[in-house]
C-alpha cells in the first residue's frame, strides 16, 4: 500500500497496486516525487545558512556592542540578545531535517516496489507468461 496524490484535488489517496502496470505507475510518480523534492531541499538548505548567517551576524554584533568587562558576561548578554534569531536557525532545521525523513522514507517505498517489479518480471518468464 502507497499514497499517491490525486492528480485533481492534490490529496494524498492511498493506493492499492494489482498489477505489474500499476506496480510500475508507482515506481514512476514516487521517482517524480523524488526528483521534484531536490529544489526544494536545495532551497530548505539555503534557508538554513541564510538564518545561520543571519544568527552569526547578530551574535557578534551584540558581543562586540556589549559594555560589559567580562568576555563570559558579553557572551551573555548577546545569547540573550539572539535567542530569537537561534529560534528562526532551530526553524530552518527543523523543516530541512522532516524534509530529509520525507525523502529517505519515500526512497526506501521506491526500493520496495522496486523489487516488487522485478520479482514479478522474474515470476512471469519462469511461468511462461512473459514469452
């Protein structure tokens, strides 16, 4: 059993394959899936260093436009200062690393329909019905 999305309304649906056409089909729209995903994680990617940057940019900032004597202490305080920054960096992980699950389950679903169609080519030639 797979989920495939409706081609009309964008829903996931789940399918059901009783074929080796349809077992086909699957391995095809799941290779698509895979294939339109590397944009995107390109771009979930860029996202992440840009808020990385951005935080970076921001700590040394307040470190160095601290006025307090202790390095420890303006290390703080510009922590402190950036927590809502670290909370957009935290973000942007986030969404890279579900991505990244996403793709690594939807390979593993592609490998085992995979095999599913090569057991079925290799059933039919040794009954006969591939000849």
């Amino acid at each position: 059993m797979t989920e495939l999305i409706h081609s009309v309304t964008g829903e996931v649906i789940e399918y059901r394959p009783v074929s080796p056409v349809e077992v086909e089909y699957i391995i095809r729209v799941l290779g698509d899936r895979l294939e339109a995903a590397v944009p995107i994680l390109d771009q979930l990617q860029r996202d992440r260093y840009d808020a990385e940057e951005e935080y970076s940019r921001q700590f040394e900032t307040a470190k160095l436009a601290s006025r307090r004597e202790m390095v420890t202490d303006r290390r703080a305080e510009a922590l402190l200062s950036c927590l809502p920054q670290m909370r957009i960096v935290n973000e942007a992980k986030a969404k890279l690393h579900h991505a990244e699950h996403l793709q690594k389950a939807l390979t593993a679903k592609l490998m085992g329909y995979q095999n599913i169609n090569k057991v079925n080519g290799a059933a039919m030639q040794v009954g006969g019905v591939g000849r």
